[in-house]
C-alpha cells in the first residue's frame, strides 16, 4: 500500500471513530438531559408530563409527613408563590430539613403530584442548592411585577 | 509572628519563582550559560520558602492560632490534631498553597534530575515551571491569601465541614493534586522542546518517567476519592460522574492517552506533534479542573469558594497559560517533522486508535460537564447531565478501547501481519467468549454483565499471552517498563470486572426497623440488634448494632452510626461495612423516625437530637435503614491500584535513571561545570 493510502485509511478510522463518538454524544444528549423547572412553572403546566425533570425550592415548614410503612415520604416544595407536593419512597438525605433548600428529580404523576426518584439537598448548613436558590428568586421577580 | 513570617516567605518564594521563570529562558535564547545555571539555584529556593510558608500555615493550624481567619473558617479546638493540619487543605486558600506545594515539589525533583540534560532545556523546563508557579502564587497572595488575621480573634473555629472529618481527607486531596499539577513538568518539556524546535526521541524519554510518575499519582488519588465517598457519604455509590470527579477524570484520560503516545515518540519517533499537543492539554485540563472546582462555578461538597474576582483571575490565567502554549504550538509543531513511517496494521496505528479513543472520551466528558453550565451561564435554562448521559457515551467507547488493550502488545512496531496475531488471539477470543456463553445459559446474566465479563476475559487472558511470549524468550530480565505494562493491563480487565460484577448484581433495600427486628437481603440477614449513645470529640452518635447472619450461620457484626456534628449542627451518616473479596455488606442508619406514623406534627428529619436527655429517642421508634449486598466491588479498588502500580513500575525502569554517557557527551557541557579554573 502506498503511503498515501496508509495515511487516507488511518484518516477514516479515525473520521469513523468520532463520529461514533458524536453520534453517541448527541443521541445520549437527546435522551438524558434533565431540565428544571420551579414550582410555578410546573403549575402553569410547563412542566413536560412524560419524562422526568427537576424542581426546586423549599421544603414547606410542616408539610413533611411519613406513611405507615415508614418508608413513603410526601413533603410540599414551594418557591414562595406556587406549592407542589411530592411523595418519595427511601431514605432522606441527611441535610433534608423543613424551611431548608431542597432539588428533587422525578415525575410528575396523574394526580398531580411530583413522585421523587432522588432527593437532593445541600452539603452544608449554610449552602443552598443554586437550582433552589434560582427557583425562589424567580418567584419574588414574578412576584414583583 | 509566624503566620507573618508565612506569608513573607511565600512571598520571597514569588521572587524567586519570577527570578526563574525569567532569566533562564532569556539565558537559553541569547545563549548566556551563566542565566541558564541560575534556574536550579533558583528552583531550589523556591520550593524552600513554598515549604517554609505551607509549614507555617500547618503550625498556625496544630496551634490553634484563630487569629488566623482562615484557620477560624475550617478547624475548631476539639478536632483531632490531624484531622487539624488537613483542615489546611480544607478550603479555598488552603487547597491553593497545596497546588502551590505540589507544584514546588515536582520542581525541586525536576531540578535535582535534570543533571542528564542539555544545558538549555533543563533551563526552558524549569523557567516553565516557574512561571506555571509565579500565576499561582500571584493568584494566592493576592486574591486568597490564607494568612489573612481577624483581630481580635474569635474563641474558636467554625469547625472542618464533617464530611472531611475522614482519614480520606488526610490522604486524597494530596495525592490527587501531586497528580494533577505533576501534567506540569510534561507540559513544561513540551513548551521547552517547542522553544528550541526539538520535538525528538530524547525528548520523549526525559518526559516518560514523570508522566507515569504523575499518571500513577493521578490514578491513586482518584481511587482514594471514590474509595472515600463510597464509605463516608453513606449511600454506597462510589463515582457519580459529579463535576468535581469529572475534573479529575478528564486528565487522567488524556494523561493515559499521553503515556501510550510518548512510547510511540520514543520508541518509533512518530506522533511527535501530537504528543506535545497532549501533554499541553493534559496539563490545560488540570488547570480547567482547578478552576471548575476552586473558583465555586461548581456547587458541591468540593466547592467552597464563591468569589467572581477569584473566578476571574483563575480564567484569566487559563487563557495565558493554555492560549500561550496552544499559539506557541501552532507557531513551532510545524516545523518539527513527521516521523517514521508504519503501515496500516501496526502497533503505531493501534495506539494512535487508542489515542484517538481516549481523546474522544475526554471530549465527551469535557462536553457533558460544561455544557449545563454554559447554558446556564448565558441564562438558557437549567438542565443537569447526569450519570444516564455519561454511561451511555463511556460505556461504547470503552469497548473498542478494551478490545484493542489486549491486541496492542501482541501487535510489532512499524509493520505486523494479521495472520501471526489472529493466531495467537485464537484462544484468548474463546475464552473470552467461553465466559460470556457461560454466565449468559448457565447462570441467566444479562447481555452487559455478560459483556463486561467477556472484555475483562479478552483483556487478561490476552495480557497473559503477552507476558507468557515474552516471558518464554527472554528469561533473563525483562524490562521494568514492559512489566509496568502487564500490570497495568491486568488492572484495567480486574478494574472491569468488579465494576460489571457490581453494577450488574448489586442489591439493596430500604427498611424501617426497630431495635429486635431484622430484615433479609438476598441470602443475609440483618439483626438490628442494640442501639447506645456515643460521645465523640466533637460529635454524638446513635451507634446501631447489626448482627448480619446467612443460613442461620453468623457472618459479621456491624456498627453503623448516625452523628450529630455540634459545631457546624449537621447530622452525619457513618456507614458501616463488612469487606469480602467477593462481596461488601454495607448497612447506614438513615434517619430516626417517631413511633407514630402521620402525626400530626411531622418528625424532625435529623436523627439525634443532642439537646434531649435520657434514652435516645430512637429506642421508642424505628429506624429507616438501608441494607446493601455489593459484589466485587473491592477488585474496582484492587484494578485501580494494580493500574497504578503498573505506572509507579514503568516510571521505575532502569533506562530513565541511567544517565547516558553517549548523550551527556552529545550535550558537551554539564550543567554545572566540573572544572574550575
């Protein structure tokens, strides 16, 4: 083979090997990414019903409320103006607090309420998740006009 | 005093690191000997005064000294002297003298190892180095600058965030930083032959040992990171794909790309552009990853800094550093020559695949990392990318890349022919696919365990053959680096098995018990047997006692704990863990509930009230407790330290340490001279 064609051949296999890569990227892209949304967004009906995305805010002081397996959760998340309950089954993440940041990621469910599939909160006593933080200042914006 | 005296000797150490970011280089262009022999001299003095101001923040830290704000932001009296001194570390200053010190070490190395060297490119390397330094020192001194005082000083500190409160913190954060900044001296011979236009063969040996050196740093530090979240975060997971790991991971890819093209540059003087251009990104991607974690774009557990002007200067120091040495490359690769030629089936193709492979994984990752925050950054929306993104892209690549390890080695330089090595993989293919049938009929395994299973299979029995070839014509020593090889090899195919093993059989669940009952999980059953109050140094603790039995035999005895940090008022799960060859039992006290579901006022989610007196008030009701059977998890550790064994042994070869007569007679002049008139 002439050096020419060695080199063209390399070339396209590694043209071929990024454009596996690409592919895959895109496609991975397409499927996993996970939008967030605050509670107000999801009650004007922007949320999409069929996947799961992510929501914010704080947990409302005294809705926190445990089932009798002991197990199953339900809390309301809230950004100040709009409530969403949510329901989750396992174990709270230890800086889970009522009046605390938390982000939760899930779906929403046919009675309209958020089933959990992971909940987040923060790593410290004084550090708010930025995706509940954005929730509640996006709510006082709205709030203000 | 001694904190003053800190900061004056990091800043003597600016001087001299400007001293020899400077001098040598201009010395090594105009061709002035006596400029070029400054730049050992003045390594030297600045890893002296880096080391004299890291041991004064350490003795503000043992003493207590709360004067100190940086002190009074991460340590507290009750903490145990070391989890004190690794507080230093703790931080946003601290963790920024750390990168300072590490890079100050691999300097001093350079400068005590670089006697084989010609004159002017042990000069330009240092003088990289330094400059590398005098950016990070500048950003230290003055944007966080850790020996700042708050009079009068508070009675005492706001304590080390508990999650750090760990044995992990002692030993992670360095190793993983004298990873990091060790892309440095790679990244600094790179500049240095770009400099003097010569990219060559000798180069490429000069740069193999301290990037394997760096490599196998890198590889440690990322394993005691995973190894740590998954015992002290108390879920059991043990890689997220978080940003902060991703900045980690990303130079390890490229870094493991770079040692398999420096063995080509070496070996065959091929992809010799392509090797300084992954040593320079190697090392930029290190940078990215102090940026992404030190200047608080980022927000989780590493994530302490949030200050823009900090973010600022750190960007601005990534364009210099990596828009300089991208401009120098695009200015001098040219002109560096292309190299041997090889044919299409060869071991120079293979690697270049490989190379290829891994730099498109880098890139994949780099994309999922900053992509949400770039479109957060230009207010397109909030999205996160999570681990459902990173396996569907890793997992593909990693195939051919598995694939190609085991054929690599069998394959010659310059030209190979297929028949010779298909017929050696013969029996590595069918018993890779031996595997696979077996675990698919017999045991009833799905496709990705089987497949996990099968690469590992492939991958060993294949490095196997390699060393039994070799083993049986050489029998009389075979080089460190060729051994370094195997082992790492062999590392890669344990490392993928245990994570198939676990990520394909694990199991778990979640269960609220109360002290006297039990619940099963698989074949094992849990006995939560006794709950007492532990008083810890600056903690109180709920500690369970778990008698774990299968088929009525006993098996181990388990103490998880939940704790409650005083100072910083945060709960804390302490998982607690029985270690097998072939399975961990891991079991974590979530959270403390009341005796009557749905009262009227819900429980406090936190599991011990300290302010209480008297029994603890879990006793009167149950606990959630997650129970974990994971299999094999610990051959992901043992593949990830034979990984890096296999680097420490390749770094270790007797070619890199002999200095070669040949090549100091080519370079003329030692670098310091011998006879003196």
């Amino acid at each position: 083979m002439k050096a020419r064609h060695k080199r063209l051949v390399l070339l396209a296999a590694a043209l071929a090997a990024l454009a596996l890569a690409t592919a895959l990227v895109l496609q991975a892209f397409r499927k996993n990414l996970v939008f967030f949304f605050t509670p107000s967004q999801v009650a004007a009906g922007e949320a999409p019903r069929q996947r799961a995305f992510r929501i914010g805010g704080l947990v409302e002081a005294g809705s926190l409320a445990r089932g009798a397996d002991g197990l199953t959760v339900s809390f309301v998340v809230t950004d100040t103006a709009q409530r969403l309950p949510v329901r989750y089954r396992g174990a709270l993440p230890d800086l889970f607090k009522e009046g605390k940041g938390v982000v939760a990621q899930g779906r929403i469910g046919a009675d309209r309420v958020f089933q959990a599939e992971e909940v987040l909160a923060k790593h410290d006593e004084n550090y708010m998740p930025p995706d509940a933080a954005y929730a509640l200042k996006k709510a006082q914006a709205g709030g203000a006009r | 005093m001694i904190p003053e005296l800190g900061h004056f000797a990091l800043l003597l150490a600016l001087g001299m690191a400007l001293l020899q970011g400077t001098l040598p280089l201009a010395g090594a262009w105009r061709g002035h000997p006596r400029w070029m022999a400054l730049a050992h001299g003045a390594a030297l003095g600045q890893g002296l005064f880096v080391t004299l101001g890291f041991a004064a923040l350490l003795q503000a830290f043992a003493a207590n000294d709360f004067s100190v704000s940086y002190v009074a932001a991460n340590s507290n009296s009750h903490l145990p002297l070391a989890f004190r001194l690794c507080s230093l570390w703790g931080g946003h200053e601290g963790s920024i003298l750390l990168w300072i010190q590490m890079l100050a070490l691999w300097t001093v190395a350079v400068a005590l190892f670089s006697r084989q060297l010609p004159r002017e490119m042990a000069a330009r390397v240092l003088a990289v180095m330094g400059l590398v330094s005098v950016g990070f020192l500048c950003f230290l001194l003055f944007t966080s600058n850790p020996f700042e005082r708050t009079l009068p000083a508070p009675p005492d500190g706001r304590d080390l965030n508990p999650l750090l409160q760990d044995w992990g913190m002692v030993s992670h954060p360095p190793i993983l930083y004298m990873g990091y900044v060790g892309f440095s001296v790679a990244f600094a011979f790179a500049i240095a032959a770009l400099i003097g236009g010569r990219l060559d063969a000798a180069w490429a040996r000069w740069t193999r040992p301290w990037t394997l050196l760096a490599w196998a740093f890198l590889t440690v530090g990322i394993y005691l990171g995973s190894s740590w979240a998954y015992y002290e975060l108390g879920w059991g997971g043990w890689w997220f794909w978080d940003a902060v790991e991703n900045a980690s991971f990303m130079p390890w890819l490229l870094g493991t790309a770079l040692i398999h093209s420096l063995a080509v540059t070496e070996k065959r003087g091929t992809f010799k552009n392509w090797t300084a251009l992954l040593a320079i990104l190697a090392f930029s991607l290190s940078l990215l990853g102090t940026f992404l974690v030190r200047s608080g774009v980022l927000t989780s557990v590493h994530a302490f800094a949030s200050d823009p002007r900090r973010g600022l200067y750190i960007l601005a120091f990534l364009g210099v550093a990596i828009g300089g040495a991208l401009a120098l490359y695009a200015w001098r690769a040219p002109s560096v020559g292309l190299g041997g030629r090889f044919a299409v089936f060869s071991r120079e193709s293979l690697l270049l695949l490989n190379n290829v492979i891994l730099a498109a994984t880098a890139g994949t990752v780099l994309l999922g990392t900053l992509y949400p925050l770039a479109l957060d950054a230009w207010g397109l929306g909030k999205i996160s990318v999570g681990p459902p993104y990173f396996e569907a892209v890793f997992v593909p690549l990693m195939v051919p890349l598995l694939l190609l390890a085991a054929v690599g080695p069998l394959v010659s330089w310059k030209e190979a022919s297929w028949r010779g090595v298909l017929r050696r993989l013969r029996w590595v293919a069918l018993g890779a696919l031996a595997c696979a049938a077996a675990l698919l009929l017999a045991l009833q395994a799905s496709w990705m365990v089987a497949l996990g299973v099968a690469l590992a299979a492939w991958l060993l029995l294949g490095t196997a053959a390699e060393a039994i070839k070799h083993l049986r014509h050489h029998r009389a020593g075979l080089p460190l680096s060729w051994w370094g090889m195997v082992v790492a090899h062999a590392g890669v195919a344990v490392f993928v098995l245990g994570v198939t093993l676990v990520k394909g059989l694990e199991t778990a669940g979640d269960h609220s018990l109360r002290v006297g009952q039990g619940a099963t999980l698989g074949d094992y059953r849990f006995d939560f047997v006794a709950l007492t109050r532990e008083q810890g140094p600056n903690y109180v603790a709920a500690r369970a006692r778990f008698e774990v039995s299968r088929n009525g035999r006993p098996v181990a005895t388990l103490h998880p704990e939940k704790r409650f940090y005083v100072v910083q008022q945060m709960p804390m799960t302490e998982a607690a863990i029985d270690r097998g060859v072939f399975r961990d039992l891991y079991v974590s006290l979530n959270e403390a509930i009341k005796a009557s579901p749905q009262a009227a006022s819900p429980p406090p989610p936190e599991g011990v009230e300290p302010a209480r007196d008297g029994p603890s008030p879990a006793q009167e009701g149950a606990w959630v407790v997650r129970l974990q059977h994971k299999p094999f998890i610990g051959w992901v550790w043992a593949g990830a330290l034979l990984i890096a064994l296999g680097g420490t042994l390749a770094a270790a070869d007797r070619r890199y340490r002999a200095p070669r007569r040949t090549e100091a007679a080519a370079s003329s002049i030692p670098l310091v001279p011998l006879k003196v008139s």
